[in-house]
C-alpha cells in the first residue's frame, strides 16, 4: 500500500511540475503585455518627412552643410530672422519666402544643443488654374521648446546661418 501512496504521490509531483514549466514557458512566450497580441498588425513606422531628415544632416554636417537644390514645398529657403529681443526667449521670428499662389505656409523647427534649424514651407491653393509664381514673404513665428540660450539658427534649405542667439 505504502508503495502505491508513494507512486501517486510521485506522479502528482511530476504532473505538477510538467504543469508548472508549461505554464511559465506560456508566460514566457506570451511576454509582458495584457490581452491578445497581433504581431505585425501595427503599421510600420512612418518615415521621416524631408524637413526631419533635412534638419537631422544640418545638425550632422554643421558647419559644412550645402544648400538643397530646387524648392521644395517642405524646405522654402528663409529670407532672414529678427533678432530676439531678451533673455530666455522661447519664440523666434523668422521671414518665410513662399509662392503668391501658396494657400498655406509657415515654419517649422528642429532644435540641437548648439543649433535651431528651422525651414519655411508652403501649399499650393490648387493644381488647376493659373499662377504668376511670384515671390511674397511674411513673417512667421516659431515656438521653441527650450530658451534660444546663444545657439545659432540655421536655414534648413541653405544651411547658412540666420542669426547667433
């Protein structure tokens, strides 16, 4: 009798182990997350637009940056900045040079620890009908996340200078 207790006994044992690994190799497997997991039905992530990796190679290749050929709705080349008036200035004026027949345009900004890279951008009203293509510029601002702090802004189209903060 004492040999078959022991024998079930040794057989819940081993069950309970084989239970035991399985289930941690379930763990394992299953990883740390909550509820199902869909591998690969996320969307890639999305590249980098031209400003972004424009901006990037600025802040690589500064001070020896070339200008980008052609225009590019993503990179207008800036016709100059204001001075910033102040300290700890969060906000920096810059002059955007954009097409007549643009609907939309603006700036936008890449900050580093010694350079703001910032470009000027622009939409076309429409593809149909005519435009004189000439030039206008207007003066946009640019929100920074931290104080312009003495580092330098950079036209992203032309890699020059704009201002020493």
């Amino acid at each position: 009798m004492q040999y078959a207790a022991h024998r079930s006994r040794s057989r819940v044992r081993t069950t309970a182990l084989v239970l035991s690994v399985a289930a941690a190799g379930a763990v394992a497997l299953s990883g740390c997350a909550k509820g199902e997991q869909h591998v690969g039905a996320a969307a890639p992530p999305a590249p980098q637009d031209a400003f972004a990796r424009r901006a990037a190679q600025v802040v690589q290749d500064w001070p020896k940056v070339s200008p980008v050929p052609g225009r590019q709705e993503a990179l207008l080349p800036l016709a100059g900045a204001d001075r910033p008036q102040g300290s700890g200035v969060r906000e920096i004026t810059v002059t955007v040079g954009h097409s007549a027949c643009d609907a939309h345009f603006g700036a936008r900004s890449l900050e580093s620890k010694d350079l703001v890279v910032v470009s000027g951008w622009g939409k076309k009203k429409s593809a149909k009908g005519m435009c004189t293509e000439q030039l206008a510029t207007d003066k946009v601002k640019v929100r920074l996340k931290s104080p312009l702090a003495g580092r330098k802004i950079v036209d992203a189209a032309t890699g020059k200078q704009l201002l020493k903060g």
